[in-house]
C-alpha cells in the first residue's frame, strides 16, 4: 500500500503523518507542494496539519492553489483516499474537495490539548473498526477549527451519515460539534484532530492509530 504525505511551506507535521502512515503499514512517498504529479500506484494521499504558508490570506487558502492540489483533487475525482488533518482540513475545505469551512475559534485563543471525541460514523474507510458513539481521545492544536457551514449542507452532511466525528465538549465553536467530515464517496477524510499524535503509546495515546490501521484493512480489501 502507498501513501503521498504532501509537504507545504509551513507544515509541521508532515513527519509525524509519514511516521503514522508507516507504522499501519504504508510505503510512504514525501511529495513536495511543487510538484505537478503524485506518484504512481498510490492509494492514499495525505494533506498535514501546519501553518501552510503562515496561514497567510486565511488558513489553508494559498495551500489550496499550489501545483500539487490540482493532482491531489483529480487523484480524489478519479476514487482515490484523501486524509486531511487540521490544516489539512483547512486546505480541502479551500480546495472544495469538502464542504464548509473552518473559521476563528470561538474562543478567539489557540488551543492546544487532548480532545475527548465521539465517532460519529462507523461507515467510512477511516473509522470502521469503531462502532458509532465510540468515545475517543485525540489532541486538538489550532486557532481556526470552528467548522462552519450553510444550514442546508449541515443538513446533507447530517442526512448523508457524512459526520466522522464530533466533539464531546465543542472546543472550538464548531457547528454541530463536527470535528470531521466525509466527502459524498466517504473516500475523503478532513479531520481538525491529530490522529498522528495518538499513534504511538509513547505519544500519550493509541486512539489516533486506529484511522490509519483502518485505512489499511479498508485497501485491503478494495
Ligand atoms: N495544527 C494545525 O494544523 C494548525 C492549523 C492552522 N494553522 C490553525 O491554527 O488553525
């Protein structure tokens, strides 16, 4: 199985996902933002969390129109997995590859701790080892993590099952507490959460390991 880790000026945490990726099993490609094509073969791509060009302009915008996007966008056309985390997510949601957008906190501060979260879909490549209402602990660290979109596609996301997972206690203002979301495939994964962060029993927690050991056993089978 391969996976494509994209490097942005400005991501921190391109490493710790490539790491992640590996340890379920990935051979893991780093793809620079420059470049026009991902390479061949690939099965998932992954979009890390960082401050992508100094979260200049918003955050995730300039990201979302660099060379590498428009590969990554057909690459999730043609069927391919996406896995967006935290500015990750920001930059999908830039891109239009996932629907809303991700605004200031409400709380207008930084955080930046561990998050209790509730698996909101079991029905996804990411999450179906869980079983829907599964508590899970995952680190938050943003400042622009309070998803927000229109009421009717807060609706379609709702009646589509295209929640992956929602905050026990909302963080960061997020409408309906999402803290995920699926694109309409459910091949696309945009989470503010680091799941890389809780992939290691070292890191302080396993619960993160689970997304990409998930992801494996989906490809797996495809
Ligand atoms: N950890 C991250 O990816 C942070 C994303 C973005 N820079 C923010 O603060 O919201």
């Amino acid at each position: 199985m391969k996976a494509a880790v994209v490097t942005f000026p400005g991501s921190n945490c391109d490493r710790d996902l490539a790491v992640a990726f590996a340890a379920a099993g990935f051979d893991v490609t780093r793809v620079w933002h420059k470049e026009s094509g991902l390479p061949a073969g690939l099965d998932v791509v992954g979009l890390p969390g960082g401050f992508s060009f100094g979260d200049h302009l918003r955050c995730g915008a300039i990201a979302a129109r660099a060379p590498i996007m428009a590969a990554v966008a057909g690459f999730a056309r043609s069927g391919g997995h996406v896995l967006g985390i935290c500015n990750g997510f920001q930059v999908l949601c830039e891109a239009g590859l996932l629907p809303g957008a991700l605004m200031r906190n409400a709380g207008l501060r930084f955080v930046c701790r561990p998050e209790r979260l509730v698996v909101a879909t079991a029905d996804s490549p990411f999450t179906h080892p869980w079983a829907a209402g599964t508590q899970v602990d995952i680190p938050v660290a943003h400042h622009d993590g309070n998803y927000r979109a229109d009421a009717d596609t807060l609706a379609r996301l709702r009646d589509e099952d295209r929640i992956a997972f929602r905050y026990a206690g909302n963080p960061n203002g997020s409408a309906d507490d999402i803290a995920g979301v699926l694109s309409e495939n459910r091949r696309v994964l945009g989470m503010m959460p680091h799941p890389e962060r809780a992939a290691d029993a070292r890191l302080g927690g396993t619960d993160g390991a689970v997304v990409f050991r998930a992801l494996a056993a989906a490809l797996a089978t495809v």
